[in-house]
C-alpha cells in the first residue's frame, strides 16, 4: 500500500477523534451552570453540576493529548510535502 494515502487515512482518523472530544465536551458544559449553591435545598442541582464538572475534567486530558497528536500528524504532513517538492525540483 501507498504511503500517502495510509498518511491522510491516519490523519483523518486522528482528527475526527479530537473532535468527536471536542463535541462531547462542548455538549457536556451544555448543560453547565455557573452559580453558586448556598441552601442545601439546592443539592440535587450541586450534584449534578459537580457531575458535569466531573466528567469533563475526566475528558479535557484526552481532548489536550489528542490535540498535540493531531498538530504532529499535520506538521508531518506539511513537512513529507515540503520534502516532495524540494526532492522533485532536483
């Protein structure tokens, strides 16, 4: 197989990856509240909100890591081409 195309299929997969994260995330903080809490009588709200808050610190790990995964994979790209065209010009 080519190893161009095996490139852009990487490529593609880790950039659909990000951002399936990325609108996970986005429909997680949805629902976010930015309040504070001051009866008790509030706890269902608390606890939900400390839910959502929870689920996306457990994701903005993911979502960083594949971030600089998908910067690499472009700046490899750009280079392999950069590289094609200098070779090409001898």
């Amino acid at each position: 197989m080519a190893f161009v195309p095996v490139m852009w299929t990487i490529w593609g997969a880790l950039v659909v990856v990000t951002f399936a994260l990325f609108v996970y995330r986005t429909k997680l903080t949805r629902d976010e509240d930015d309040q504070i809490f001051l009866d008790d009588c509030f706890e269902q709200e608390r606890a939900a909100q400390e839910a959502i808050v929870a689920k996306v610190h457990k994701i903005e790990p993911a979502l960083h890591v594949s971030s600089w995964i998908v910067a690499v994979a472009t700046l490899f790209v750009i280079v392999y081409y950069i590289l094609d065209i200098i070779n090409k010009l001898r």
